[in-house]
C-alpha cells in the first residue's frame, strides 16, 4: 500500500473534505484520517471500500497508483482513435452525418466500415484539413439560439485533456447519448466532464469520463432557422442616448 496514505489526503484535499468531514463519512475518529494520511494507520477493508465510493475512484488505483503525481489512472490509456473514415473519389475524408433517427445506431456502428459508408456524407470549403469532421444533427432545445434540426460539425479531438472550459462540444457516451453541451473539464480533478446547456432551464449535469467514448470540438453549424432579433425593449437611457444623437445629426444637415 505504498501510495495509499498520500492518495488519501490527496483526494480528500481535491473533492474538498476536511479530516472531519471525511472522518464522518467514513464513521471513525478524526485522528484516524490524520493517521491514515500520515501512514501510521491503514484503514480496515470497509473504510477503503468506503473511500473507493466517496472518491469515485478504482480499489487498485486507491491504493498502488500515485495518483498525486501521475493523475488518475485511465488516463494512462492510449487516447482514443477514429477507426472509420469515408473518403471521395480524390482520397480525402468526407463529413459523415449522424442524423437524429441515426444517433442511436451510431453507438454501436461508429467503428463498423458497413456502417459509416450508409450514412449521408458531404464536404465543406473553408475547413482545415488537418482535422476529421463530423456533423451530428441535435434535437431538444437546450442549446438555443440554435435550433432542432441544426448540424453541429465537430472537428475530432484525439485527447480529452485538451478539452477547453466553456467551449462547446459533441460528445458521444454510453449511458447520454449523443449529447452537444458547453464542457468543464475536471478529468484530472475529478475524472468527470462537466456539461451546461445555454438554455438555462436545463440543469447541468457530469458525465464520468470512462463513459465517453468521442469528444467532437465545435467548429460550425448548419441551419435552415436565421436567428431572430434581439426582443429586448431599449431602456430611457438609451432612448434618450439615440434621440441625442438624432437631434446632433439634423443640426449638422442644417447647420443650425
């Protein structure tokens, strides 16, 4: 159990616990925390699978993995890469469409070549071509303005640590579904993706991240809805700001 003490205060530190805290939730003294973390004390077989529970993390990981100075264990794992393509008559990728009606298939077919050559395929001018494209159609309107029925085109991204905060992204996973969301990533931290809807009526929500199974970088959208106008009424003192400048400008027509 050479990593076990220091993973232990390690992990209560990033969640955040305190001793006491932790201590509670594992139903011991605080000073068994501190000696657990000190390396004086190894806790018996229920408090660890306790801690496996609380920390989200593997019994294995917990306790031979340092995880302090190597970050979370699978993410140790080779990245995942894209086993299908579909190419145009001059070898270069297309962008294959995963349409809503096809998003339930696509979890199971994305590596499958029979698969991938069946759905709609295009091209777009303007795109690097050192990335692979996908477009993937949402449904719902938890992203709005954008509406359903938009195609997302996702650039693929080989490593999940580069996922920035805030930007927005197609993620394919086992238990959600195809889902487009705003992401935090808390990989290191946490081993989970956090996503936010810009529909504010949607509560955000974590997605652990051995459940993702492609990461899609927004990099445009398709849509046949133009976006509507601003319905915010202007305030008095913009009002009297436009009426201002109205009165300046008749003044330099007339030179008055």
């Amino acid at each position: 159990m050479k990593f076990l003490s220091s993973n232990i205060r390690h992990l209560r530190k990033s969640h955040p616990l305190t001793q006491e805290q932790l201590a509670e939730k594992l139903g011991v003294q605080r000073s068994m925390i501190s000696a657990y973390e000190d390396g004086r004390s190894e806790p018996r077989l229920s408090a660890l699978e306790l801690m496996v529970a609380i920390f989200e993390v593997g019994m294995d990981e917990l306790v031979f993995w340092d995880i302090r100075e190597n970050g979370r264990k699978y993410l140790q794992k080779d990245p995942i890469k894209i086993l299908t393509v579909t190419l145009d008559a001059k070898n270069e990728e297309w962008i294959s469409m995963v349409g809503q009606k096809a998003s339930a298939g696509y979890l199971n077919g994305y590596a499958d070549p029979e698969y991938m050559e069946q759905l709609p395929s295009f091209s777009l001018p303007n795109l690097s071509k050192s990335n692979t494209y996908r477009a993937f159609e949402i449904s719902g309107d938890s992203m709005l303005p954008l509406m359903p029925g938009t195609l997302i085109i996702g650039a693929y991204l080989e490593n999940a640590l580069e996922v920035k905060n805030g930007k927005s992204y197609v993620l394919v996973t086992r238990n959600e579904g195809i889902v487009y969301k705003r992401v935090f990533n808390y990989i290191r931290e946490k081993g989970k993706l956090f996503v936010v809807s810009d529909n504010d009526r949607y509560k955000p929500y974590d997605i652990p991240f051995e459940d993702v199974m492609e990461i899609w970088e927004a990099k445009a959208y398709v849509s046949t809805h133009f976006p509507e106008p601003s319905a915010s009424p202007l305030s008095l003192e913009d009002l009297g700001k436009m009426i201002q400048e109205i009165k300046t400008d008749i003044r330099k027509i007339t030179g008055n």
